[in-house]
C-alpha cells in the first residue's frame, strides 16, 4: 500500500488536468501521434492542422475519424462537424485553440520552415510548448537564433526530440557519463516502411542527404520523380555522413564537439521490417584510462513512428512542468531528460 502511494506521488502528473495537445502536419508522423496519444490520460489531443484546413475539438478529436476524413477527403477541413477549411492554417489554429503544447510534425521544407513556424508563434503572441523532430544542424542553428524572442515570448520550444536527433541523442548524453572524456558516438539507424507515401516528407528530406542532391532540389521533385529514384534503388536509400543535429545538440551539451558525432543508416520504402537494427555507440575514455564503447539498440520491433511520437510527447510534459516554473526559450533533448506520459 505505502509502495503504491510512493508510486503514485513520484509519477506525479504535471498538472490535474490533462495537458492539451495539438499536432501540426498530420502526415505519417501527425497520424501516429493521434494515435499514440488516444490511450494516454496526462493528454489529450484536441487540435491538428494540415495544409489545406484544421479541426479543434476542446472535448478531444477522434483519431480514426481523422485519419479517414484525411484519407478520403485529402484534408481535416472536411471534418465533420469541426473542421474548417483554410489557407493559412497554422496562424488560424493558434488564433482558435486553446493548446497547452503543440508537437510540429510538419515538413521542414524547405528548411528554413521550422524556424518560420516558430515565428508565427512568437508574432501571435500565443504562450506554451512547442515540440519538433528537425533532423538537419542548420535547421537547428536557426532555431537557437531564436533563442532570446522565444524567451520574451514566454515560449518553452524543445527541439531535435524524435528519435534521431532525439531519443539516440539523449540515450548518448546518459552513456556519456561513464566517460571522463568523449571520443566518438556513432549512430547507425534501420528504418523500414511499407510505403514511401506514408512518410512522404521524411523520405524527400532523407533524399536532400544522397549524393547530388540537396533540400531544394528534393523539394522539387515530382512523386513520380521520387518513385523513379527509388526505382533504380529497390527502394532503399543508404545515407552516410549526414547533416544531423545530433552534433550540434551534443556540442551544446557540453559533451563533444561536433566533428566526434556521426549519424548514417539505410532506409527500405519497401517493406516494414528494418534493414538493420537501429543504435547509438559512445566510446569514450574512463577516469582509469580504459577505452570502452557502451551501445544502445533499439527493439527490432519498434517502428520509426514509435520512436518519434513516443520521445516528442514524452519532451512535451518534460517542457510543460518547465513551463510551469516560468522557464522559457529553447531546449534540446541532450539537455533535458524526457517524461514518460501514462
Ligand atoms: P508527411 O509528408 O507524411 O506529412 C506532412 C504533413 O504536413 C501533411 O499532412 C501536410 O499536409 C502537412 N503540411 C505541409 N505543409 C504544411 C503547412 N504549411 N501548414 C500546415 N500543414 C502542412 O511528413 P512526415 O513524413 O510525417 O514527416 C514530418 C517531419 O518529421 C519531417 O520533417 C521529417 O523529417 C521529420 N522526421 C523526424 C524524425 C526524427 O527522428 N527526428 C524521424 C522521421 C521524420
């Protein structure tokens, strides 16, 4: 009996009332989170934007009603009876709903988007957390310019907290402890879907890494032009040497400079299962002088949408109870350790 009091208090929920959460892109990644979220009692998902129209229910939206209006009807606009069909939706949300935190599933295309988003927060003056998954360092950088206006704004903005940069980037920040001296991580991650356009932005900004090309040029690309390229591939796509937050997050942490930190993978748009599991390795040196290299995998099992949405939500409450306290501006994930949401 006491054992369970004890529980209870130390998992203590961030506030009475379930945290309030609106989800921007509604996507792969937007899709997921309505439904990791459906289950959760510290939350509840009540507003969600694409780029065509919205829907904001105070009481909670319906995921699978969503997810098929989205499907049959190519926006939210066409909920019934709360969707409303725009072409700003992001200000025209913020202006409507009342949210505590918003996770930006959004594509940041082209990659000054993020940062741009972040703006129209600040100049409406709207108050709360903002949770994203950027991958790209410069997409970062111009978030940390932002640093002071998101202060001011009162605006707790947590950044890189997917899965990678995100969950394998804290997972390094916590490995790093063992070390006296950081000298190498090293991320290696397998993702299988079943089909390219589930995660139309995700595989377009994987393409931006691949020789010969960049953001703008897998900005520009048809669909049919992306099915052609992952013709010739078999549907794989093998990143080496990527631009990554991970570096830059790390760096800020304190924990190596950048140059230490090395993200690749390989990515099968053909089938679900992963190509090779995913995991972080950090060698470092120990205050004795032995070299030692600590891994973490993830389960084979775990989807990429799982290991996004699960450690965003879990950045959301960590940013909330932040909040809270009055403590504003940005935040990575190898700075703040995520809280799990029953
Ligand atoms: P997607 O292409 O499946 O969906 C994007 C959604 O955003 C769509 O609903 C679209 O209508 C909406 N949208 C586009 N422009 C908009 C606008 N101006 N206003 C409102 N809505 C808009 O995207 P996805 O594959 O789910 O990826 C989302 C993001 O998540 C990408 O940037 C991707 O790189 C990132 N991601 C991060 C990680 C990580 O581990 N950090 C992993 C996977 C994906």
């Amino acid at each position: 009996m006491m054992m369970e009091k004890q529980f209870q208090n130390s998992s203590y929920s961030v506030t009475a009332e379930p945290i309030r959460v609106g989800v921007l892109g509604f996507g792969g990644l937007g899709q997921a989170a309505a439904r990791v979220l459906a289950p959760k009692q510290q939350m509840l998902w009540v507003a969600a934007t694409d780029l065509k129209g919205y829907a904001y229910d105070a009481a909670g939206l319906n995921p699978d009603h969503c997810i098929k209006t989205y499907h049959s009807q190519g926006s939210l606009g066409y909920l019934e009876p709360t969707g409303i069909l725009s072409n700003q939706t992001i200000p025209d949300l913020i202006a409507q709903a009342s949210v505590d935190g918003y996770f930006l599933a959004l594509p940041n295309l082209p990659n000054t988007f993020m940062a741009d988003v972040a703006r129209k927060f600040i100049a409406a003056g709207w108050q709360g957390v903002l949770v994203d998954a950027l991958k790209r360092t410069s997409a970062v950088e111009q978030l940390l310019e932002l640093q002071e206006e998101l202060q001011a704004a009162g605006i707790t903005y947590m950044t890189g907290c997917g899965a990678t940069p995100g969950l394998l980037t804290a997972a390094a920040a916590l490995a790093a402890q063992s070390y006296a001296e950081i000298h190498q991580v090293t991320i290696t991650f397998g993702v299988g879907i079943a089909n390219w356009e589930a995660y139309r932005a995700t595989i377009r900004e994987d393409i931006a890494h691949l020789p010969g090309y960049n953001v703008e040029l897998a900005k520009g690309m048809s669909d049919a032009e992306v099915e052609a390229l992952l013709e010739e591939t078999d549907g794989i796509l093998k990143l080496e040497n990527m631009e990554h937050a991970d570096d830059v997050m790390l760096e800020l942490a304190g924990i190596c400079p950048r140059d230490r930190v090395t993200v690749g993978g390989i990515v099968d748009t053909r089938n679900p299962k992963k190509p090779l599991s995913t995991n972080v390795q950090i060698t470092g040196r120990t205050f004795e002088g032995k070299i030692s290299t600590h891994t973490f995998t993830l389960g084979d099992e775990t989807s990429m949408a799982a290991n996004v949405c699960g450690p965003a939500f879990g950045y959301l409450k960590a940013g909330v109870s932040l909040h809270q306290r009055g403590i504003y501006g940005l935040f990575t994930a190898a700075e703040v350790m995520p809280m799990f949401v029953s």
